[in-house]
C-alpha cells in the first residue's frame, strides 16, 4: 500500500471480527511505532501489549459511560496503550526547555500514528481512545510514577468494509502565509 493511499484511507474501526491478531502483526505495529521522530530521540513512549480478557475489561471500565470504542475494546482480541515517560521530551538535563511541558504527547502521537498507519496496511483496524479515567488506567495497568499511561488502541480486523471519512477542511481553510490570519494561497 502506498503512503498516501494508507492515509486517506485508514479509519477508525469500532467493530472487529473474530479474528486473533496474531504475535507477527503485532510486532510489525510496533516496529513502525519504534521509527518514529522524537524530541532530541528522547523514545520516550513505552507500549503495553494487553491480550488478558480480564485486563481488557479492567481497560473498558476505565472508559466514560459514553465511549463509543467501549465495545470494539471488549471484542479486540489485543489492545495496546501508550504510554510515555514524563519529563525527557521537551526537557534537557531534566528541565523543561519549551512551554509545552507535556511534549511527549507530540512525541507519543507520531508514534501511535505510525503504529495505526502500519495497522491499516495490515488489513487491521484500529481506534485510539482517549475519552478515559487516565488514573485509573494507570493504576489497572501498574505504571510507574514518571509515566503516563495515555492512550488506548484496540486492534482487530474490521467488522464492516472500508467507508468515506468525514469531510476535511479546505486547505485554505486552516492554513496560514507568513503570519496568523494572512490565507495561504498557492501561487
């Protein structure tokens, strides 16, 4: 699969199959996620790979009542979540170097979106979801005072076909020249 084609086509997927993905795939996820960029290559994301049905419940019960991904997350056959260390990205020597303390998030998100592009080119769903009690997904999962636990992403082979996404905007529409406010427009 091309790039480009992989990008304006992967979706979110809510719904699985049946189907077990399987130990390869999984690492294939996790090799894109290892190249992507980071700060100063800080790698601050660390991945926890959840296959326990159990654990998985433990997850889903972290979600918000009205989480749309609560039932894919149950049916996924491995969930994974993302989690970064706090205080590397963004920071050296420990202190912080940008106004943006919490930079691992920027870090992290490559990272899951190499992991979700990869995914699609599998033939793999995912959804990454963030409508959760953090603390309480980082006390079910045993993080670490220092890191973060951020994301969840259940991974499955999707249940309905490929679907148009949702409109974009224009570039026009979002995109600024030389300062905020002056359009960019193509010469």
């Amino acid at each position: 699969m091309e790039l480009v084609e992989a990008i304006l086509k992967r979706r979110s997927v809510r719904r699985f199959t049946d189907y077990r993905v399987t130990d390869d795939e999984i690492e294939q996820l996790l090799e894109a996620a290892r190249w992507a960029p980071s700060w100063s290559n800080t790698q601050a994301w660390e991945f926890i790979v959840i296959r326990e049905r159990q654990v998985i419940e433990k997850i889903a019960a972290t979600y918000a009542k009205s989480n749309p991904a609560t039932k894919c997350t149950q049916a996924a056959s491995v969930v994974i979540v993302g989690c970064a260390k706090t205080g590397v990205s963004g920071a050296y020597e420990g202190k912080n170097v940008t106004i943006f303390s919490d930079w691992f998030m920027f870090d992290l998100g490559i990272a899951v979106q190499n992991l979700c592009l990869r995914a699609h080119d599998l033939g793999l769903g995912t959804v990454i979801v963030g409508l959760l009690d953090h603390r309480a997904l980082k006390e079910a999962l045993s993080v670490p005072e220092g890191y973060e636990a951020v994301a969840v992403i259940p991974v499955g082979r999707p249940a309905v076909p490929d679907r148009q996404g949702p409109p974009r905007k224009n570039i026009i529409d979002f995109t600024h020249l030389n300062k905020f406010g002056e359009k960019y427009v193509r010469s």
